[in-house]
C-alpha cells in the first residue's frame, strides 16, 4: 500500500481528478466521442466515469476487429525529458543553418553545449 499523502496532496489529487473527470466529459459533449475512464486510488478506492453507461466499453477483441486501427498509450509516451534520459531516448541536438554573424555563432555553442550537459 502506498504511503497516506499529505493534505495538500490530497487536494491535488482532488483536483486534478475533477479536472479529468471534467475533460473526459467535455470530450462527449463538444466532440461526440465516447469514453470510458477508470482510475485507482493508492489506497484502492475507485473513479471511473462512463460517458454513455448503458454502452459497455470495447473489448480487445473489438479494438483488434475495428476498420480503423486502435491507438494505444502506455505512460512511456509522456516521458519528459529529464526521465527520457534513464531510458535511452535520444535528444535531438540543436542545428543552425549558416550563422550570419557572431551572436547566432556564441548562441548555437551555448545551446549546443546546453544539449551536451543534458544527455
């Protein structure tokens, strides 16, 4: 079990919670799409918010049989780029075009050393 969080986490979980719950719901009004979303708290408690509940959510075997292919996220394609470090990705290094004068010079080898220090 995780350990409890602090009553300011807490309310910023609250609030990023409703702020998805929100969103989700806006998705179905504004746009027409379906969804379906279910999250679990550290201490095991339950959201899951339907935008239409008499209509279940699909199955693998619908998403695999579906004309359109289904689309998959997995909390690897949020990685920021510090954490994108420890996992191998690559950091596109900066590059100029011929440089006109010795500002653009001194700033593409700032940056250049910039990306250097990073990865």
């Amino acid at each position: 079990m995780a350990p409890p969080l602090s009553r300011v986490k807490r309310e910023q979980l609250r609030k990023r919670r409703n702020n998805l719950l929100r969103r989700h719901n806006e998705f179905w009004l504004l746009y027409g799409m379906k969804s379906w979303l279910i999250m679990e708290l550290p201490d095991g408690q339950i959201f899951t918010y339907h935008s239409h509940p008499e209509t279940p959510p699909p199955s693998r075997e619908d998403m695999k049989t579906r004309p359109k292919p289904t689309i998959v996220r997995t909390p690897r394609d949020y990685i920021s780029a510090t954490s994108a470090q420890s996992v191998g990705r690559d950091i596109p290094v900066f590059c100029a075009p011929v440089r006109q004068n010795q500002k653009w010079e001194a700033l593409a080898k700032h940056l250049n050393n910039i990306c250097r220090m990073v990865s």
